[in-house]
C-alpha cells in the first residue's frame, strides 16, 4: 500500500514535468485540489443511482451552491444489478465473476454446458450448441463492450448456439475489467460474465478438455433514479462557457474520475470572479458506465444552447493517474502521470493546447477532435458545440476495483487543472 500522505503526494511534484504552468504560481489551490480527491475517493463505488454515487453528486451540488451557483437538477432512470451470487464452476476450479450489464440473470440452477474457447476473432474449435463460450480477448486495455473486438467475438458464440458467454478480460493488472455497455436494452441475447485473467487459467485448461462447467448469476436488478445537475451563473451574457464532468463508474475510479472532478471544482470556484464576462454553466453527469447515458440526457435539458455558447471543456477519464513499472506480479507505483491520456481540441486550438500543455506527458501532443474524439466529449461534438476540447484515456487501473487511492497523483491533477484554467484563459481571450 503506498503511503497517501500530504507529504508523499506534493514531494512527488518535484519530479513531475509541469509546462508552462508552474506549481509555485498555483500553490494556493493545491492543498483543496488534493482534499477534493481525498473526498471523492471516500464516497467508495460510485455505480450511476448508488449510494456512492448519489452522495458524490450531492457533495458536488453542494460545493457549486457555496461558490454562488444556482443549480438546476435532472433525474433519469439508470440501470442497475445487485448480484447475490457470480461465478463460474467447474470441478474444484470456482471463480468470482462480473455479470455484464445489462444483466441477463441464469436463474438459480444457473446456465450449464461444455467450456468451449474463442478466441479474440471469434473462431472456435467444436460444438458451441448448448456451451459456455469462454472468450479470450487479446490484451489490452479494454473499456467498453460495445467496440468490435470485444462485441463481435460474443455475438459470434451465440450466433453458433451458446447458452452464456464468460469473457476473460485480459490487461495489464491480471484484475476483471468492468466494460460499459448500452444503458437502454441489453446487448446480447443470453447472460454474460467477465473473469479475471488471474482466475481463468484453470477453465481454459478445461475448455481443451471440454469439461463442462456452471455459471450462476442470481441477484436484483432493474432501474433506478440518479441525477445530473448544472451549477449556473447567468449574468444576462450573450455566450456562455460550458465546464463538464462525469461523476460516476463501476468501481471507485479514484484516478478515472478523481483528478476530473477536482480540476472541475478548481475551475468552478476560480471562474466566479476569472470570468465575469460570460455565463457559466458546470454541468455533472452520471449514468457514463452505461455509454454516456448521462451526457445525452443533459443535452436534452441542462446544458446551454450550442449556438450561445463561446468554448465547451470537458474533462473525462484519466485526467491525471499515477503511472506504474511493470514488475510481474509486482506493480511498482511511480511518480510519473500515466501518458495514456489525451487532449482532444478543435483544429483551430492546436497551437494553443501545444503551448500550454508542453512538459505534460500525453498532453503535450494535443489531437484534433476532428480526427481522434472519444467519450463524453463526442456527445458534445455531435450536439454542435464548437470550438470544444476535452480530455479521455484509460490508465493502467481503469475499469478495475483496484483504482483506488494510490492511482492518485496530486501534483499531475493540479499542473493539469492550471493547464485547463490558461486554456480557458486563452479562448476567452481571443
């Protein structure tokens, strides 16, 4: 376990590249950066409409009211599952697994049949009438189960006549990866599961042997209420500026969410008196886990008009996460960010983020939203909303329950937060 203290986290910064924007011109703001992140970490799971998830957005709200925000909130229904049991048997071998939402449950005698392999195109060896189809995915790291590499080799299984699909999510942590999925119907036509890679090695062993194997999935589920909110300030301007966030995810997500949320509060507290000369709108989405559920509902009713607003910013996954050594077995934690982040603007900002962001791993080579966008920012581009830049990636620990406090690296959310602020500087400026 890594020591979380003050003193670990801001030494840290030292040996961090940090552009343009020193840490010394943002001292003031570094002890609340690091304090935001202690707090959204603390809320534990944040699954869309949990507990979590609902005591971090009330948290938020609450943050946006004390800078003087008016707040306007907007309900909608999420998809939900509580599993009383999951996991996958065969012989003595019995493994925990991930139902996939949405959640097709097997039923108390659970889905029984051959463990037959597939591989990460789709092929297979035997009869898949009737089996388990156990789909191992190439390595990667895998985020969603809606792209073609991870979708098309579970259609293709029960396309040939599976029962149930077990997919072996492998990455660089050996742990179960969490994918999104659909959030509005359920993506295949019988129950699916993800496992460990570090607890598969056993079944793949008996998908040569075709031993036959039980995957039981058995819990409540259906829809739940969770909220999206805006904080405004309308100062009767003609052009706003719109700051979003995501809140939610499967896990703890300290790093996938953490350093966005704390870059957003930063931004929030310092445009009340940075920014007189437009309204603001902070806009804070859940349901994301469920493909962005949220983000669409909040083009529907909180966010401003696209033709009355100047610069959209939005800060995704993997704003800042804390990069690590591959040692099998032994992941060792650096004080370096994890580069796998990136800064996706309007062409015409290019020039503009390479400046800013230099020094800042991942960041410093900025792309154009108009040939690499993805997640929430592509809601905002298909909404019309331009110029526009946003941030997306996916860390080491991504998607996995382990991303918890020591994927945190302070000194790197709070270079990027300042990096963000110069940006918004910079347009508004133009």
């Amino acid at each position: 376990m890594i020591d979380t203290s003050r003193r670990t986290f801001l030494g840290a910064g030292a040996l961090l590249p940090v552009g343009a924007a020193s840490l010394q011109a943002a001292a003031p703001s570094s002890d609340r950066i690091e304090a935001d992140l202690v707090r959204y970490v603390g809320f534990g799971e944040k699954r869309a409409g949990g507990a979590g998830d609902t005591a971090c957005g009330e948290w938020l709200a609450g943050e946006l009211e004390q800078a003087g925000y008016v707040l306007e909130r907007q309900t909608f229904q999420t998809p939900f599952f509580e599993a009383s049991r999951a996991e996958l048997v065969s012989g003595d071998a019995r493994a925990p697994v991930l139902p996939q939402p949405i959640v097709i449950p097997t039923g108390p005698d659970g889905a029984v049949g051959p463990l037959v392999r597939v591989d990460g195109q789709g092929r297979f060896k035997g009869a898949m009438a009737g089996a388990i189809a156990l789909i191992d995915l190439p390595h990667g790291r895998w985020s969603s189960a809606l792209p073609r590499p991870v979708r098309g080799p579970i259609e293709a299984a029960f396309a040939a006549g599976a029962k149930a699909a077990v997919v072996i999510t492998n990455g660089p942590t050996g742990k179960v990866i969490a994918l999104n999925a659909d959030g509005r119907r359920p993506m295949f036509p019988g129950p699916v599961a993800l496992i460990a890679p570090e607890h598969a090695s056993a079944f793949l062993g008996m998908a040569i042997e075709g031993r036959d194997a039980r995957l039981s999935i058995e819990g409540q589920g259906g829809t739940r209420p969770a909220f999206n909110f805006v904080g405004r300030l309308d100062r009767g301007k003609d052009r706003w500026l719109a700051i979003s966030t995501p809140r939610s995810g499967w896990f703890t997500c300290a790093a996938e969410r953490g350093p966005g949320v704390a870059a957003w509060l930063h931004l929030a507290r310092w445009a009340t008196t940075a920014l007189r000369d437009y309204n603001l709108a902070f806009i804070c989405n859940t349901g994301h886990e469920y493909e962005y559920l949220g983000a669409a509902e909040a083009m529907k009713q909180i966010a401003p008009p696209p033709e009355a607003t100047r610069f959209w910013l939005h800060l995704g996954a993997n704003v800042a996460a804390r990069d690590w050594h591959d040692i099998p077995g032994h992941p060792s934690p650096l004080p370096s960010v994890d580069s796998q982040r990136f800064l996706s603007v309007s062409p015409g900002l290019l020039p503009l983020a390479r400046s800013i962001f230099a020094g800042q791993a991942g960041y410093e080579a900025p792309v154009s939203s108009a040939v690499l966008a993805a997640g929430e920012l592509e809601e905002v581009i298909k909404a019309g909303y331009a110029p526009a830049a946003g941030v997306f990636g996916i860390h080491r620990y991504h998607h996995v329950a382990e991303d918890d406090e020591r994927c945190l690296n302070p000194p790197a959310t709070l270079a990027a937060a300042e990096g963000f602020r110069r940006l918004l500087e910079a347009v508004v400026a133009s």
